[in-house]
C-alpha cells in the first residue's frame, strides 16, 4: 500500500486594503486616540471676593473610540484660593479616588482635587460612556477661600470598549479540497 501526498503551495496573501492596520501600529494609534480627545476647560466665573461661589465649564469630545466608565478627574492648583464644590445631584457622584468603590463625598463639601461619576447602566445623559466623537458639556461649581490665583484642570479617565475595537467573529474560512478513492480491486 502506497500513500502520496499532493502538497499545493498557498496564494500569497494579497497586500492589506486601505485604511487597515498592523498590529505593530497599535502603539501609534493608541498614542493617536489620546490625543484626539480633547478637554476643554473655560467659562470660568471671575471677580470674585472670598466666600463667593462660581463655576467653570469642561467639554470633553471624544476621539474615534468608544470609551466605558469614564470619569472627570478635577483639580484646583491651590486650595487657599479655590476649592471644587460637590454640588448635591442625581447625575454626578463626587468621589475623592478615581475608585468607583470609594464612598461619595458629602454634598456641598468643597475639596482640591475630585472625581466626577456619572450614571451606570443606563441610557440617560450623562451616563459613564463616550460614544465616538461624542461631546458632553458639563459645569461644576466652585468656591473662592481667599485671595490670589489658581488654575483649574480637569482630565478624563476611562476604558476603551476593546469589543467595539476588536469585534468578535469567525473570520474567513480556509477550505482545501480532499479526494478519497477507491482501493485498488485484488485480482486473487
């Protein structure tokens, strides 16, 4: 009994289409994505004495991916000039630790540096997901405790939906052809 075996090269692979990428690209594009969401902070009330309340404005415009738990990270560069109030409210917690876990400051209290949670699991806005190139507006109060200067900041933290990025599924099927015939007849 003989076997033979029939080995048919491949087709090269054709060359990747247009706008597809390589995994060696990813950092690049990671790096890319960060800098494509932008938070803007403006609106800032001015002219005000000691004891005054005021507020100021964050935009954030996410870039091309969708990102889930996000949160606002606020800061006051000197909190004898200003500090960020934790308004009460339906729609934002107020955490001092970007730890979902961490229990909410009292409403009203004034602080340095804060986290702003939004809505889980739901559909209304604000919730805790940035659709692609979505925009949300947000305004946050804050109270002045004494004279001088001091700079607000506020950056996002998040996590990108890695299956809206890298959606499952099958991917093509490679198929290769067998023929199975019969044995010879023996002539005994």
């Amino acid at each position: 009994m003989s076997t033979s075996i029939d080995e048919r090269t491949a087709d090269p692979l054709p060359p990747l289409p247009p706008g597809s990428l390589r995994l060696i690209d990813l950092p690049q594009l990671t790096r890319d994505y960060l800098d494509s969401v932008q938070i803007r902070l403006n609106r800032v009330t001015g002219n005000l004495v000691p004891g005054d309340e005021g507020t100021f404005s964050v935009r954030v415009t996410n870039g091309a991916v969708r990102l889930t738990s996000w949160t606002l990270h606020l800061f006051s560069s000197d909190a004898d000039v200003a500090t960020i109030k934790a308004e009460p409210g339906l729609v934002i917690t107020y955490r001092l630790t970007g730890d979902r876990d961490t229990p909410p400051v009292e409403p009203g209290s004034t602080h340095d540096e804060l986290f702003a949670f939004f809505l889980q699991d739901t559909t209304s806005e604000p919730n805790n997901v940035l659709e692609p190139d979505e925009v949300r507006d947000l305004r946050f109060s804050y109270v002045a405790e004494g004279v001088g200067d001091a700079v607000f900041t506020a950056h996002l933290h998040g996590t990108v939906d890695v299956d809206s990025l890298f959606p499952r599924g099958n991917g093509a099927d490679a198929t290769g052809d067998v023929t199975v015939r019969r044995p010879p007849s023996n002539p005994n």
